[in-house]
C-alpha cells in the first residue's frame, strides 16, 4: 500500500499526496476556512458514492449496458446535533436516475 503525505499549506488547508495523485482539501468559510477545496468529510462522502459508482459501472460492463444516460445520486443525512441515539449519524442512500 502506498503512503500518504500531508502537507500544510497555510490556514485550514490540507493537502495528501497518494503515489502519483494530488487531494486538497479546505473548510468552508464557516468553519474557519478559505472554501478553496472540498472538506476532508465531503471528501470521504464522495469516495464512498464513487465506490458505489464502480459497482454500477462494472455492473453495466459485464453485462453490456450503456452507461452514458445513468446518474447515481448519493443522498446524505448528518444529526450533527446528537438527537438520535446520543451519536451523530449519518443515513446515505443512492438514486439511480435515468436521464
């Protein structure tokens, strides 16, 4: 497995290294940041949809269906408030939309 490097470049910013690839990440301006990036949780959110969106594209491969009119849509829920359960939770579910 390749290592991660981290770099910090000034402010809320964050950047990693992975093998040949290049991830910046920021907070908002809420949060204290420059909004220059995407927040490292936004970030992880998108790397499981586009798990998610390997499974379909493999799917579609293998049994030979287009998959240039097919959008998934990750739709996602955080109780940051600690409401439900005493833990922040997070609900994800996925839409396929056919266009």
């Amino acid at each position: 497995m390749n290592d991660i490097y981290l770099t910090f470049p000034g402010g809320k910013r964050v950047e990693a290294t992975v093998g040949r690839h290049h991830i910046v990440t920021d907070q908002t301006l809420a949060h204290g940041g420059d909004d220059s990036a995407p927040e490292p949780f936004e970030l992880f959110l998108a790397s499981l949809a586009t798990c998610a969106g390997l499974y379909v594209v493999s799917f579609c491969q293998t049994r030979g269906i287009p998959t240039d009119l097919v959008e998934l849509v990750q739709h996602h829920e955080l109780d940051a408030s600690g409401q439900q359960g005493g833990e922040r939770q997070l609900q994800t579910s996925y839409v396929g939309v056919y266009t």
